[in-house]
C-alpha cells in the first residue's frame, strides 16, 4: 500500500488490513514500493489524473497490470504514452470510475 499522506491514510489503511490478518507495509515511495514488492500483480493507481501516466507507465515497465481510478490521463499525448506501454510490456492498463456511493441503507448492502 502506497500513500504519500502516511500519518493519516497510510497508517489508517495498514492498520485496518492488518486487523484482518493481511501481511502488508506502507510506502510513501511508489518507487521503493515497485522495487521491493516483487509479489505484486496488479496495481490501483488513485492519484490525481495529471501523474497517472507517469505511474502507470513506471508500474508497467515493472511487471504490473494497471487500473487507473477517474480518467485515464488528463491530456491526450499521455493516454497514448501508457497504451504505448502496455503494448510494449504486454501488460494491462484500464481505467474505471471511481466507486459512487451506493443508495442502500448500509445495512442491506452486502458489502456492509
């Protein structure tokens, strides 16, 4: 899990998945994390859309299938860079809407 704001979301987030018995370490450096996670599949990229294609460029040429939160780049020439990645690494990059909140009560909602 990688989260530049660590004092909060990061140690939140670790906390609460560790809670539930997942082995993870937080990273402030997507980088580092890239470096040491060898395990990794996949990633969730959730940053604002001006460095998706930076991010997801780095995580492909890394091993790593892609899905991107919000749009998939904010200009046009960096959406054409990471399908150009994903094609050069065979790897998959998508992007997908960012999760609404859902008009259940919580409490008939599966997830709750």
């Amino acid at each position: 899990m990688c989260d530049i704001w660590a004092e909060y979301n990061q140690k939140k987030l670790v906390n609460q998945l560790r809670k539930y018995k997942h082995e993870v370490t937080g990273y402030e450096d997507y980088q580092e994390m890239l470096d040491k996670e060898k395990n990794l599949d996949a990633v969730i990229i959730a940053t604002p859309d001006f460095w998706h294609a930076q991010h997801a460029i780095d995580c492909m040429k890394a091993g790593k299938a892609c899905l991107l939160r919000k749009e998939m780049s904010n200009t046009l020439e960096n959406a054409k860079k990471m399908v150009l990645a994903a094609r050069e690494t065979a790897n998959c990059c998508r992007s997908a809407p960012a999760p609404q909140p859902s008009p259940l009560p919580p409490l008939l909602r599966e997830d709750h």
